[in-house]
C-alpha cells in the first residue's frame, strides 16, 4: 500500500495504525483537513484495500459535498472493490 495518494490536486497520506489510534469499531478514517486516512494494521492486504477505497469515496463524498449516506458509501466501497478485486486490479495478497 502506498504512503500517500493523490485524491484530486490533494496528496493525501495514508498511514496503517494501530487500532487505538482510530475511533472504537471502525477499521479505518479520514481527516480532510491532515490529508489523512489511517487504517487499521490488523487487516489482510484485502481487507486494507477495501478499506482505503471506502476511505477514498468518503473523503470525495465530503470535499464534493456529494451527500452520500454511509450506507451508500459502504455499499460502493465494496462493490467497487470487488470489481476491482475480481479483475486483478488490486493487490489481495497480504
């Protein structure tokens, strides 16, 4: 996994953390105004991958003020993963 991405014209860092550095029961978060995700480090490669991308679409649902509900947001962080998932597009092993 790369340690930072570009998310539109914003380099954004994206750091695997222990799970007391992220909110109780959630594997990952975004901070639009640190251009920071942090996931959790006790994730498969998979798994991390899917989190970043649900990530990702939070972090656009926020700076492009898209209005999407985290149902939403779940639902097409993990349908598009599986796309990309099932057409090798992403790294699954860990």
């Amino acid at each position: 996994m790369r340690d930072v991405i570009k998310i539109g014209a914003h380099s954004v860092q994206v750091r695997c953390v222990s799970d007391h550095e992220i909110e109780r029961n959630k594997l990952g978060d975004v901070d639009t105004k640190l251009s920071q995700i942090r996931i959790s480090d006790r994730l498969s490669r998979s798994r991390k991958n899917s989190v970043l991308l649900h990530e990702i679409i939070e972090w656009l649902n926020d700076d492009l003020v898209l209005e999407m509900n985290h149902n939403q947001i779940s639902t097409l962080a993990e349908t598009l993963y599986q796309v990309l998932a099932d057409n090798s597009l992403f790294e699954t092993r860990r």
